[in-house]
C-alpha cells in the first residue's frame, strides 16, 4: 500500500502537496475505494464526502446492528497533506487501519460489532484554509454556508471544488446517519514530537489536544516605488506584518505558547513597490486556553493600532479524550506493542490537531494511538517513522479492534463502547 502512495501528489521538495479535492486527493480517494473493494468493505460516503469502508458479517445491515445495540468502531485517518508535508501524517493511519484489517481476518476474527476504515476529507485546511474541515461539517461544528463560501489562493470556492470532483454542493451538511453508526473512533497517527523516543517505546496513547488556532491579519498600506518615496511618506504594510511575526514570538515565549506565521500574501508583491497589503496567518496553540486567547488579544491589539483587520478563521478548545477508553486502550496494550515485556504504554499530549478531537468534542468517544517519530519533525518532508515501528502501530490497533469490537449477548453492545442519544451531536 505504501509504495502505491509514494508517487501520489509526490513534490520536488521531497514531501507531498494533496490538497482536499485535487486532482491528487481524488486519486487517493479512488485508491481507498480500491483498497476498500478488494477487502470486500461496503464504501459509503457521507454528505461531506468522508469515505466510510463497513465491515460487517452480522445479521442485518449496519444500521440494523447499530439500533439492535452494536454501535460501531471506527478506525482510519486522512490521506490529504499540508504543503510538502510528509508522507506519514494521515496516510500512516489509514493503511495501518486497512492493515488492522487485514491482521484481523488472517487471525480468524470477525468483529461482533460493524467496523469502519475511514478516509475523512481535509483534515489539513491546506487549500481552503479550515483544518478538519471534513470531520466539522459532519458533526455540526462548520456549517456547510460558511464551508461552501471558503476560497483557495486561486478564488476558487469549495463548492466550485466539490463541483468539479464530481459531488453535488447542495448535499454538504452534517451527516448524523452516519455519526449514529459510529460509536468509537480511533485515529492512529504519526508522533509529531519526540517524546516517544526519549521514553523508548514505539507507540502512545493520546489524553487531550492543546487549544488552537487560525487568525487572519490583513495589514493596510499603499503601493508606491521603492526607489523614489521617502521614508517618511511610505505606509508600508509589511512593517505591521513585521511586527506580527516577531510579536508573535516573543508574547508566545512570556506566555508559554507557540506561534507561527506560516503563510503570507503580498500585494503587488514586486521587489521594488512598497507592499499595499499584506496579510498574515498566525496559528497559535498552547497548553491553556486563557493564555493562548490572551496571546491572540494582545498581538490582535498592536496590529490594530497599525491598522491591520483580524479575522479569527477557526477555533478549537482543548479537546480531552475520553479517560475510561484510553485507559482501557492501556491495558489492552500492555505488551502488545512490539516488545515481549510488558511495559507500560505512555500517555501523551499534543499541540497537533485531529478528526479524532473534532468527533470527541460532538460526544464519540475517541481515541488516537501515536507511533514513534525518530525526529519529531512533522509537516515536512523529513517526517519518519521506522518500518518496524509502524509495523508496531498496526500490531497495536489490531490489539485495540479485537478487544473493542469483541461483543456481548445478543442486544448488548460491545463492552465499553459507549451508545450515544441520538441528536447528541
Ligand atoms: C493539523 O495537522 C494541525 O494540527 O494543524
Ligand atoms: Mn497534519
Ligand atoms: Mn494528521
């Protein structure tokens, strides 16, 4: 599977660019499909276009399970990247869960309850600029008005985009058919730190993800030559962004953040004009909300004094995952995860965001599994993971699957797995 992946949206620089419904992302779809079709899945996809692959030998058809009280477990990831990102963040997590299912069937085990392999749409926001954008409108928390609006660099919008790929934009909304399917989730993904190589082990379970992040600062100034204006009558925008990117810094490091500003748009954007506008994407995270959002008011303020107009974009709180089901993850994991002595499986944080926190926050408990980065590096083409210890990820999910799809008496769900109220997203 993986070496199929390689060549896909594949960049000079050595990382990748799949940007939610390229024509990149839709070969990685017809891939999943594929992969999918092969297993003999049954592939449904939602009304955002998440692709859901079921497996499921029971009697009835998936819904019928579900309302007979055997929610299903989901597992997977995402397959689209930021720009030049590596090749690790997202597609490790849905081969590994494809994987997961072939490691199932080649122990004998049928899962008591339905099982999915999802491929959720634009989890980076690399082209329209919202991360999770797939899981969000699913659950309720973008709604398809404001999604549909969104541009990328080019002025095109999502809807052209979905249009051009062949879906119907009307049909963008939340989905609860398919959230009413799903009564766990687990997202295995590439470690981005490196925490798991200090502590020695090869695979981590989450407990919560930082509070972050996107702003948008637009920067006023006027465009006139650079050879001719005197300093004193220039309004240069690219002062107030230099004040930005280096205000982000320092107030990050008083407040125990971090602060990027990763992306920027010159206009004219010639060598010798003086910039008429410029704007900046800060994405700000941390371990605690109040000093992220003072991080934010405090550098909002100092632009506004420059003139500049800020625009929150997107908006995630802390996200915490469910206790009861990482620690019962723990203890299945317990010397299941590549090593012949039981050791103690670490619980990590992180400042990364996730499909997996967005269906937390809508009430399905979720779980994600980390695998060991050598580096830590993420988001670019130097992201690693070692074979042995993705190999280790698989083991590790398979572990997770058999023991939480694993049912009860007829008509009791699966142990542990949590039913929801309907509407409770
Ligand atoms: C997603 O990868 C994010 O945290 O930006
Ligand atoms: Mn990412
Ligand atoms: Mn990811």
């Amino acid at each position: 599977m993986w070496a199929e992946l390689e060549p896909v949206g594949w960049a000079p620089s050595g990382g990748y660019r799949r940007f939610a419904w390229s024509a990149e992302d839709l070969t990685l779809r017809e891939w999943f499909a594929a992969e999918c079709a092969r297993r003999g899945l049954d592939l449904t996809v939602d009304r955002v276009g998440n692709q859901w692959a079921w497996w499921w030998d029971g009697p009835g058809t998936v819904d019928d399970a579900v309302a007979a009280g055997r929610p299903g477990v989901a597992i997977g990831s995402h397959l689209d990247s930021v720009p030049d990102g590596g090749a690790f963040d997202g597609p490790l997590g849905v081969v590994s869960a494809l994987a997961t299912v072939d490691a199932l069937r080649a122990a004998g085990v049928t899962p008591d309850v339905p099982l999915a392999v999802v491929n959720f749409v634009d989890e980076e926001g690399a082209r329209f600029g919202i991360a999770c954008a797939g899981s969000r409108v699913l659950t309720g928390q973008l709604s398809p008005e404001r999604a549909l609006a969104l541009t990328d660099a080019d002025g095109t919008t999502y809807a052209e985009a979905l249009r051009a790929a062949g879906r119907d934009p009307d049909e963008l909304g939340p989905d609860e058919q398919t959230l009413r399917r799903v009564g766990t989730f687990v997202e295995l993904h590439v470690e981005q730190g490196r925490a798991l190589v200090d502590l020695g082990t090869p695979v981590a379970v989450a407990s919560d993800i930082w509070p972050h992040g996107r702003w948008r600062f637009d920067f006023p100034g006027e465009a006139n030559h650079a050879g001719t204006t005197r300093l004193e009558d220039r309004r240069d925008a690219m002062l107030g962004y230099a004040d930005l990117v280096l205000g982000a810094r320092h107030v990050a490091t008083q407040r125990g953040c971090v602060a990027t500003v990763g992306k920027v748009a010159v206009t004219p954007g010639g060598v010798n004009a003086i910039p008429a506008h410029v704007t900046g994407w800060l994405d700000a995270r941390g371990p605690q909300e109040d000093q992220v959002r003072a991080l934010v008011e405090e550098l909002t303020g100092r632009a506004g004094e420059l003139g500049a107009e800020v625009t929150r974009e997107s908006w995630t709180p802390t996200t915490r995952f469910d206790t009861d089901l990482a620690d019962r993850l723990r203890g299945v994991l317990r010397g299941a995860v590549g090593t012949e002595t039981p050791v103690s499986v670490p619980v990590l944080g992180t400042g990364a965001g996730h499909d997996a926190g967005i269906l937390a926050t809508a009430g399905v408990p979720s779980a994600m599994l980390f695998v060991r980065n050598p580096t830590g590096v993420s988001h670019s083409p130097a992201e690693h993971a070692e074979r042995e210890d993705c190999h280790a990820g698989v083991e590790a999910l398979t572990a997770c699957v058999r023991d939480l799809t694993r049912g009860g008496p007829d008509g009791e769900p699966a142990p542990g797995v949590v039913r929801r109220a309907d509407g409770d997203v």
